[in-house]
C-alpha cells in the first residue's frame, strides 16, 4: 500500500491520513451520491460507519452542501428537526431561508439569533417545535434544502437509537403507540426523500441494525427506497497492513509472525479491535521501555488486556445493544443462547430445540422469537450458520463471552 505509517485512532472519528483503507467503500458511496441515491450503512458495530461518512462529507464539501445530524440523543421527530436546523444555521445563505419557518419560534429570543449560542437556539427550537407540527416544519426545511444552489447530503447518524426509543416503552416493550410514532418518522424521511430526488440524497446509518428494529415493528418497507451499502470487516492483508503501518508510526519493531498471530487472535478484523490490539501492545512496550513485540506479547496481551478489565468496557457494550433491540423477554433467550455459543463452541439444532422447550412466551410462540433472535445475531455481526449449528463471528467476542460466564453456565442440554 502507499501508506505505510498511521496514528492510533481507537475510539475516534477518523479522516484524511488517519483513514485507512475504506477506499472502495467511500468511492462507492460518493458514486452513488453522484448519481442521487439515497443509502442506507449496514454494518455491525465498529466498522468504521462513522468514520466512513464523515471522510465523505470531507470529499463532498466542495460539491454539496453537507449535514452530518446525529440523532443519538433524540427522543422525536422534533428533535430531528431541531437537530436538522442547527446544523443549517451554518449555511449562512439557506440559514436566512430557513429562518423563516421558525419565526414565531426566534421571536422569543431577545438578542440577535445569529448572536446566540447553538445550545441555547437549540433549546429555544425545541420549546417552541410543537408535537403536532414537526412535519410540516420539517417538510418546510427540507423544501428550502432543495432549492439550494449546491445538491445537498444529509447524514443521518444513529437512527436506529431513535426508531427504537420511539418504538418501546421503558420496560422494552414495543406499544402500538410507538409503532406509530415510529412509523411516523420513518415514513417522513421517506416521503420527503421521494420529494426531494435529485436534490437531496439521504444516508443513514447506526450502531445497532436498522433493518432487525423496522422487522420487528413491520416497518421495513420505509427504508425500500434506500440501497444498502455494506461496511465490511477488514481481510488479513488490510489488518497486517494497517498494524505495519502503526508500527512504523511508533518505532515498535515486530517480530515475524506477529501481526498475522494478532489477526488470528480477532477472527474477525473489526478495525476498532486491530486498533484497540495495537493500542495495548504499544502501551505494554512503552511501559517495560522496549520497544521489540514478540509472539508472547500478543498472547499476553490478548489475555490480560483484551479479555480482561480494561477490555470489558469495549466487549460489554455488545450485550447492552442486544438490550436496546430486543424486549426483555427475547434478550434473556438471545444472551443465553450466545453464552451456549461461546461455552460449547456451537449453537446446536438440539440446543435450540431445548431452549423452545425452557423459553414460554406470553403471546408469541418460542419458535418464532427464537428465529426473530437469530436474525438479529446475524445480521448485527454475533453469529454466523455453519454446517452444524451458529458459532461466532469474533474469536475476540466468543473468548470474552466465553471468559465472562463460562464458570456460571450449564449447557442448555445438560439442564435437568
């Protein structure tokens, strides 16, 4: 590769020359925008999806008028548009427009709107953004967005959060009134990107699955319209590359083997996890005051670092997103069947059989939320189908999972 040195970036949204080797992928993306797609990131959690979007916004600047909203923390469709708004308030030609669809609401402010702070504007939009007429605002804004001189790209980061926030009640529980909230959202970014084709292009993306939360709410076909854009884990000659590349940034020297043993170790290269390896055994030669990495050094690490403590608080966030798109019924089943998985090395056909027999459901049969669950573990990246039942796709997630709660666990099939 022509790069042959890269900083550490674990846990940051990297652009530029700490971008490494999404090439295809964001050539791919800017293709389409191009050619006036709408798209939706499908992924399992730390891809790069962000990281992804924000080095097409930096290639795009000079072209579109670009947005990056994250909806993480909103609780509505008002949100968003406040959200939307804020970060048009940057665009100084389209934030005169769009001022107008707020007047009554800036009446409130006493000093000068451009004179005051983003907190304080967002909050002012927010008590005056009625429930009942987001949409319309919302419509009102994207319809100036559309008349922009420049095409514009909205990038819609973490709406599976909201769509599933919208979707459930406190105890997880999906109600007929978040369906409806849901699908309200999700039927406005629908309406308005068929509105607006040509002008506007959309691109969404999250954390957690936005395909398994519309499934389970039915609401899949508001997302037809959008092509899927699937963000890969890396192959072993991209990993080795990149730790090379790492290497040399750091002055550690690595001995043979070492790179491909820190693949192996992963299973699967997530590039948040080569990052993360990298970061502990850089950590570990600097400490010790040397700088040559050895097989055993990986292991070590592996052990102690990636598996242990310090390493939990990455891991343990894949157990939190299964709570954050199953009711709780279905994340006490899906966790157990992931603990089969890392305990016995293999999520059986007779071992799911068991568990249909030891699950009882209020009103859903146990075959079926087992099947609902599966989806989930395979589209979000858990599990994969092989010959003779579901195993891991990380070696580095099975391990934890497997050092986590193998002491506490008894087989599915050994139960009395």
């Amino acid at each position: 590769m022509a790069v042959n040195r890269l900083k550490m970036g674990q846990g940051k949204v990297v652009t530029g020359d700490w971008f490494w080797n999404r090439e295809k992928e964001r050539q791919l993306l800017i293709e389409r925008v191009d050619n006036g797609a709408h798209q939706v990131l499908v992924a399992q959690r730390r891809m790069g999806k962000t990281s992804l979007m924000a080095e097409a916004e930096r290639s795009l600047a000079d072209r579109y008028v670009c947005l990056f909203v994250d909806v993480q923390k909103c609780n509505s469709g008002a949100d968003v548009v406040v959200e939307l708004s804020l970060k048009v308030r940057r665009h100084e030609r389209l934030w005169e427009k769009a001022k107008g669809v707020f007047t009554n609401v800036l009446e409130r402010i006493k000093d000068n709107v451009e004179s005051v702070q983003i907190a304080e504007l967002g909050v002012t939009l927010r008590a005056g953004l009625a429930a009942a007429n987001w949409a319309q605002k919302g419509d009102q804004l994207l319809a100036i967005l559309s008349m922009s001189e420049n095409p514009v790209v909205i990038f819609f980061d973490e709406v599976p959060i909201l769509v599933n926030r919208l979707l459930k009640d406190e105890d997880g529980k999906m109600t007929p009134n978040g369906r409806k909230r849901a699908d309200e959202f999700m039927s406005w970014l629908r309406d308005n990107s068929i509105r607006h084709q040509g002008k506007i292009r959309m691109i969404l993306s999250g954390s957690i699955g936005l395909a398994p939360v519309l499934h389970q709410a039915r609401l899949s076909a508001t997302i037809n319209n959008f092509t899927p854009l699937e963000v890969e884990a890396w192959n072993e000659e991209t990993a080795v590359g990149c730790i090379r590349a790492l290497a040399h940034e750091y002055g550690l020297e690595l001995e043979d083997g070492v790179p491909k043993e820190m693949v192996k170790r992963l299973g699967c290269c997530i590039p948040h996890h080569v990052q993360m390896f990298f970061t502990h055994l850089h950590e570990r030669c600097v400490k010790r005051d040397n700088t040559n990495c050895s097989l055993e050094d990986v292991g070590e690490v592996y052990r102690k670092n990636m598996l242990g403590v310090r390493g939990h608080v990455e891991m343990v966030h894949y157990e939190e997103r299964l709570e954050q798109v199953l009711d709780r019924e279905a994340c006490t089943l899906g966790l157990d069947m992931l603990t089969e998985t890392a305990v016995v090395g293999l999520l059986s056909g007779d071992a799911l059989k068991a568990f249909q027999k030891e699950y009882v459901f209020d009103e859903r049969d146990a075959a079926q939320v087992q099947r609902e669950i599966l989806w989930v573990l395979e589209h979000d990246g858990y599990l994969r189908k092989g010959e003779d039942g579901y195993v891991f796709v990380s070696r580095l997630l099975r391990d934890w999972w497997k050092n986590r709660y193998e002491h506490s666990y008894t087989p599915v099939l050994e139960r009395s």
